[in-house]
C-alpha cells in the first residue's frame, strides 16, 4: 500500500502550509508537543514504577493512577494534537524518515495498552502483585520512551 498520495494530501493542508510559512508557530507547538511528552512519560513513569513495587508503595495503584489519570489524559491529548499539527507540517519529511514508522507503531502500541490492559488493571488493587501488570508496566514503558527516543530520531535520520 502506497501511502505517499495522504502524506501528500497531509503536506498540502491549509494548517500544514500556515505552520511552514510562520517563524513562530512550529517551535509554539514542538514546546507544546514536548510539555505533553514530559508530562505525559512522567506519570506514566510513576503509574508504572509503583506497578513494579518501585517507590510510593504506601498509596495503592489505584490511588497513584487516580491521581495521576487527568494529567496523564491531559498530556495525551496535548501530545497528540500538537503531534498532528507538526506533521501536516513536515508530512512529507515523514514519509521518508525511517523513524517515523517506528514512531508511529509504538504510539499505536502504547495508546492501545493502556485502556485495553492498564487501565483495567489498575481498577482493582486486587492485582497488586500480578505478574501480568508487571508485564505490561514494563511494556508501557518500552513503548512510550519508545516513541519519545524514535520522535527524536525523525531529525537525525
């Protein structure tokens, strides 16, 4: 499947064109893109490390995620729209960068395991202990410093 005709289309948007053509506006929302990211590895770093019984082991994890849950939705969200908006700017920059695709899959991997696993998970302090909430704690770390370490190839590769 040839997808250079949508990063085309991507490219040729009126936002992407705007963003292009401003000085101002792509550092505006690469900070934006990075704030979300901080925040967003942040806490999920902590909601994963009291998974692993690292630190904070006298709150339970349903009261670490929580607390930490609106801020952890609320970096997504700002991580995500302004990762969209530097890629209509630079979509065909993307399209031929061998980072981006593993960009991409790691996004797709981490956006899936947290409500289809995690957040399931982390309901109940029943399952404290589990080895599978290890597993995935462990994979939602690889997967979201995953996507940070591949975001930052993209300008390298």
């Amino acid at each position: 499947m040839n997808l250079l005709p949508f990063f085309k289309w991507c490219d040729a948007t009126w936002i992407g064109e705007v963003i292009r053509q401003s000085t101002t506006i792509f550092p505006v929302i690469e900070v934006l893109h990075l704030f979300g990211l901080t925040i967003l590895l942040g806490t999920l770093t902590i909601i994963d490390l009291r998974i692993l019984g690292i630190g904070m082991r006298r709150q339970s994890i349903p009261t670490v995620v929580s607390n930490l849950g609106p801020l952890t939705v609320w970096a997504a969200v700002v991580t995500i729209v302004s990762g969209i908006l530097l890629f209509l700017s630079e979509a065909l920059k993307c399209y031929d960068n061998q980072a981006f695709p593993w960009k991409m899959w790691l996004l797709l991997a981490g956006i899936l395991l947290y409500p289809l696993f995690q957040r399931r998970m982390t309901r109940s302090g029943a399952l404290e202990s589990s080895a599978q909430m290890k597993i995935v704690a462990v994979l939602s770390l690889v997967f979201w410093y995953g996507v940070a370490l591949a975001g930052r190839a993209i300008a390298f590769v």
